[in-house]
C-alpha cells in the first residue's frame, strides 16, 4: 500500500478562504526568479517582464538545477481542510521546450518525489503521522528515516548549501545534521497571520543564504536568525500584503514572494546596497541614538555632582 504523504510547504486555505497558491520562489544567477501564484508558476526576470509559464497547475514545491531547468509539483486534494493529498504528477520546464510532465498521476506524495535536495542528490521528505519520519531519498531512490518526531505543527523542511536540514514546529525552528537528533535553534519566532489564520503552523516558509543566516516568513515579517542564533526581523510586508517565501542571492540581493488575501502574488527586490542602507539607518537609531542620549545623560549627572562638591 503507498503511503500517503503531506509535504509541508503550505499553508491551509481553508482557514483563510482563499485559494492555497503554495510559497515558493527560486531564481538563477541572473536574477531571473520563478515563484508560484494561484494561476500557476510565473517567471519575473530582472527588469520586470513577468510571465505565466506553467497555467493552471497547483504547486507548492519548485526547484532550479544549474543548468537552469525548472522542477515542479502539481498537487491535488480529497480534503483541503486536512491537506489530504489525493494525487500529484512532477514536471519540468525550460523556454525551449515549455512544461514537460516527467512521471505519472501518483497517489499522495511520494518521498522519492520530494524536491527539497541537497548537493548530493539526496532528497527529504516529511511523512506525518505520529510519530512523524523524515525520510532521506538518495540518487539511486534508496529512502531511509533519518529521524522521528513527535510535533504537532511541523511546517516546511528546507536544506541549506552546508546540507543542514531545517524544519520548523509551530514557532520554533529546528536544525538536523546527518546521523544526529534534532536542535532546536530558535524559539518563539511564529506570528499570527491574519489571512492564513493557521495558529499550528506559524512559519509559512524556510530559506537560507550563502552567510549561514536562516530566514522565517511569519505573520507580516520575515525574522532572520544568524549563525549565533540571534533573531530579528529585517522585513515587513505591508498595505494588505504578507511574506510567504524568500531567497537570497549570492551577492546579497534579497527577494520577497508576498501574498495578499486574494491570493495574488507578488515578488520585492531589495538590493543589496539597499539592505546595507537600511542597516545603518536602523543600527543609529536603535543602537547610536541610545547610545548618544545615555552617554549626554551621564554627562550631565557627572557636571551636576562636581558642581554640588565643589567648595565655596
């Protein structure tokens, strides 16, 4: 009997009652990026032009290899509510030859499937149940468990370049390395999103980049938690719009996949000049600035009392 996965890079529709457009976003070096919408996969390149180019097909989980071909699943469901997947079939995409179906119409979601792929090859995939089991697929399709958990809101796996495994369980994020348990990394970093209203799964979507920060999409803001585990937020969606996906350059450059609550999709560009900008802003207002006042205080304590000593 083929076991019936749920691969958790979604949030659920039927708490928000709008239709489940997916969250993911990848993109290449040129800065040409593909993300999923409620009408299917689009591309945006740099300049702005913005294309459909996978119609009508519900995605949840893209992948970009380095030879610029584009993966994906299309997904369908026997119960939205539980996120039951009922069916699902792979396909790729390239310009040449548009998209191209790679496997059959499958039950449920195979963990040989699974997109999320580290360096290697080795795919990973959640089979939730109680316990749950994260699986390892290697290049051959061999698939062993590499851990047990016992979580009632598990949300999306994400491997970094370093073939860290990261996966969060309502608002904390966890850490797995090959051959050990897992870590728990951060807590308390989930927020209420207003649209999804899912409260067990809080953290709608994982990446990393190339500094070993990692990056949360949660309530209206992305957190960022670096390699000394220090959380702080360094986006905020706004004007209707929320953060449901990510990715981040080498160079730096940062992009945001928002949603609003008719599904719409959209994709921001930060450069990397422009976070360096914002940084500095923030750093003197929320670290100078204090820093000024309280050493202008001191000063002032310290005139007042040689001022009361001094004899007369």
């Amino acid at each position: 009997m083929l076991r019936l996965f749920f691969f958790i890079l979604c949030f659920s529709a039927a708490q928000s009652g709008i239709a489940n457009p997916g969250g993911s976003l990848v993109a290449d070096r040129s800065g040409t990026v593909y993300f999923t919408g409620k009408e299917g996969v689009w591309m945006q390149r740099k300049t702005g032009e913005k294309k459909l180019v996978a119609a009508g097909l519900h995605v949840h989980q893209l992948r970009l290899d380095s030879n610029g071909v584009l993966y994906g699943d299309h997904q369908w469901y026997s119960d939205t509510r539980q996120l039951l997947i009922a069916g699902h079939y792979s396909w790729r995409y390239t310009e040449q030859a548009g998209v191209e179906r790679i496997s059959d119409s499958l039950p449920g979601t195979p963990k040989e499937q699974s997109l999320v792929q580290d360096a290697a090859g080795n795919r990973y995939a959640l089979e939730a149940g109680i316990p749950s089991v994260i699986w390892q697929t290697d290049p051959a399709g061999n698939s062993v468990p590499i851990a047990e958990v016992s979580f009632s809101g598990l949300g999306p796996l994400h491997i970094t370049q370093r073939g860290v495994l990261l996966f969060s369980n309502r608002d904390e994020v966890y850490a797995l390395l090959p051959g050990d348990q897992p870590e728990k990394i951060a807590a308390g970093i989930g927020e209420l999103n207003s649209v999804t209203g899912d409260s067990s799964r809080p953290v709608i979507q994982l990446w990393s980049d190339n500094r070993r920060n990692i990056y949360a999409a949660t309530g209206t803001v992305i957190k960022k938690i670096d390699h000394r585990r220090f959380v702080t937020a360094v986006y905020q969606s706004a004007g209707g719009w929320y953060p449901a996906g990510g990715w981040v350059s080498d160079n730096g450059d940062f992009y945001v996949l928002e949603y609003n609550r008719a599904g719409e999709a959209r994709v921001q560009f930060i450069s990397f000049e422009t976070r360096q900008e914002i940084g500095a802003a923030n750093r003197k207002k929320f670290y100078l600035f204090p820093l000024f006042s309280t050493a202008a205080v001191v000063l002032v304590l310290i005139l007042v009392f040689r001022r009361k000593k001094k004899p007369e």
